[in-house]
C-alpha cells in the first residue's frame, strides 16, 4: 500500500507540481530521507567499503535497544538503530550506493530516482549461477526428451513400414517371440497392442537407427556437453595437430575415416546428418573420389542439373510450365473504377 501511495506522489509530483520544492519533498522518502546516508554513519563519499562496514559497527554496538533500560533511552536508540543499519543497507553495496550518489548529484530526476530506488527493493535478487544452472537443466531435459519423442516417430514408422514389419516378424517367430496359442480368444485390439510391442523390441535390437532420430544417449545432452567440454577441446587440439603433422607435413594418404571427414565437411552436414546416409550411398562417394574438392564440385554440379531435369520432367511442373505458357504469369491488380 505504501508503494501505491508513493508512485501516486510521484505521478503527482510529475505532472502537477514540478517544481524544485516538491521534488525535494519526494526525494525524503527514499533512502534516508532528508538526512544524508553518509552523515548517519559519520562517514564520508571518499570513504571505503571497510571503513563504512568498521564505522556501522561501532555505531551499532553503541545505539543496540538493549543496552538502555530506559523506555524512552530504549525507544530513541532503536530509532537511531534503524537509521543506522538502513544506511549502511545503501552505502554497502556498490551499486545501491552509485545510485545514491548520482541522487545527490543530480536530485531534480525525481522520476529517475524512484525507479533506481524501487527496482532494487521489488526486483527479487537471484544468484546468476542458479539462473544459469536451471536454465542450463530445462534445456537438457527438452533436448533429451525431445530426442526420445523423435526416436519413439521413428519407431512407429517403421512398424508400418511393410518391409521393416515383415522382417521383425519373421524374427520373432524364429525366437519364439509371438505365442499365437495364448492370443487365442483375446480382443483384436489387446493383440495388436501386444504385437506391436514385441515387433517394436524386435525392431529396436536389430535396427540401426542414425542421424537426428538415432536413439537418445544421455552423453549428448547438454549439461554432459559442458562437464565434458575441457575434455572435448584437449582432444580436438591433439586431432587437430596430429592431422596437421599426418597430411600436411607428412603427407599421409587419407584412411577411409578421414576421407569420410573431409566429404561431410564439404557437404556442410553435421554428424548425425551424415550418419544417416545409407551405407551403400557413402561407398559410392569413395568411390567417386568426392572428398577431392574438384572432383566434390562437379559432383555437385551434376546432381543440381540432375535434380532440375527430374523437377522439369515431373508432371506438376510441365502442367506449370503449360499454364503459364497458355495464360501467362499471374497478376495482382487493383481495380479503382
């Protein structure tokens, strides 16, 4: 309620009463009011962070309630105690105390002052590790759920994939997976549910699933990413140094590895992109020699000239190319009659 009241006084303030009075008058309810922070504590603007914490010490030892017996004594040290610890509250941080100061350099932003002020007492003050290190877990927890939900796609496509079904069929009955006898007299639906289920087990010990739907591994996550990132960076330095020593001061012929390496490079795919080319389709790049960048370049050529003359022959495109042919390209007018 009070917050309420206070920004009512500086909206009165602001657009009522702008003069330096009024200002002066707002200004008394921040910080320590009319009186100056560094009088309360007997300290001054060139003092250090150590001499004002030893200063609010000794002041507060000498003006703790419970040193006076008097009521009034008692009442009048607690007042003053107040003061004290509120002021010492402002001058021990850094920048409470450069926004205090700026206030009693410049005290006719009155607006500007109220917002420094209150920012920091409504703002909750979070350590920026335990924002870094939740934020750091919802990532991994998304990244590694949403590898499960891409594997489980996977999966499920591949049941009704007739090939793929057909084949883990096959396994199971000569593993003697699928017990037809005890399915007798089951629902249609508990039975597919339950062979699903065991093509699915099937599937998942004899596939090898690569690329962005290969199946999660908690290592990819990111929190493991970064525990292990000294050592990611150690073992890129040594691979880096011992290709530079192997084929380019050696001259080392490329193993089939690296020439894998240097065709995805060329190719601008990631690992996991690259892992899920067919077998079949990587020999060929062997044996097209494609981690060559001239013999790459005409490669690329040729499958962006392949790939226009499929686009040309495809029936959609010629049915295209015939209608802009007959009517021309379309138009957008705007008829003002």
């Amino acid at each position: 309620m009070n917050l309420v009241k206070k920004c009512f006084l500086v909206y009165l303030t602001i657009f009522y009463f702008p003069n330096e009075t009024t200002a002066q008058t707002v200004l008394e309810g921040l910080y320590c009011g009319a009186e100056n922070c560094y009088d309360v504590l007997g300290v001054t603007r060139d003092s250090s962070r150590n001499e004002i914490a030893k200063q609010y010490r000794k002041l507060a030892k000498k003006h703790h309630p419970d040193l006076h017996r008097d009521e009034n004594d008692k009442k009048n040290a607690e007042e003053m105690f107040k003061k004290i610890a509120n002021a010492y509250e402002i001058l021990k941080d850094d920048e409470s105390r450069n926004d205090y100061d700026y206030m009693l350099d410049h005290p006719e932003e009155v607006y500007s002052h109220y917002y420094r002020y209150y920012r920091r007492r409504v703002a909750p003050k979070v350590d920026v590790r335990i924002v870094v290190a939740v934020t750091i877990t919802i990532i991994s927890a998304v990244q590694y759920f949403g590898s499960w939900q891409r594997y489980d796609s996977a999966m499920k496509y591949l049941l009704t994939v007739p090939k793929y079904r057909n084949k883990a069929v096959d396994v199971a009955r000569e593993h003697g997976l699928i017990d037809y006898k005890k399915q007798k007299g089951k629902p249609k639906n508990e039975i597919k549910e339950e062979t699903d289920a065991i093509l699915r087990k099937v599937l998942e010990d004899n596939m090898d699933i690569r690329g962005g739907y290969a199946k999660p591994k908690i290592t990819d996550i990111l929190w493991i990413q970064i525990i292990k990132l000294p050592y990611i960076i150690v073992a890129y330095v040594a691979w880096f140094v011992k290709w530079h020593w192997k084929f380019s001061i050696c001259k080392e012929p490329y193993g089939e590895e690296e020439k894998y390496y240097l065709i995805r490079k060329l190719m601008k795919l990631g690992e996991h992109q690259f892992e899920a080319i067919e077998e079949f389709e990587k020999k060929q790049f062997l044996t097209q020699e494609l981690w060559k960048p001239d013999k790459f370049e005409v490669w690329q050529k040729k499958k962006e000239e392949d790939m226009k003359k499929q686009m040309a022959e495809s029936a959609k495109y010629k049915a295209f190319r015939r209608y802009l042919k007959n009517h021309g390209p379309s138009r957008m007018t705007f008829d003002d009659s």
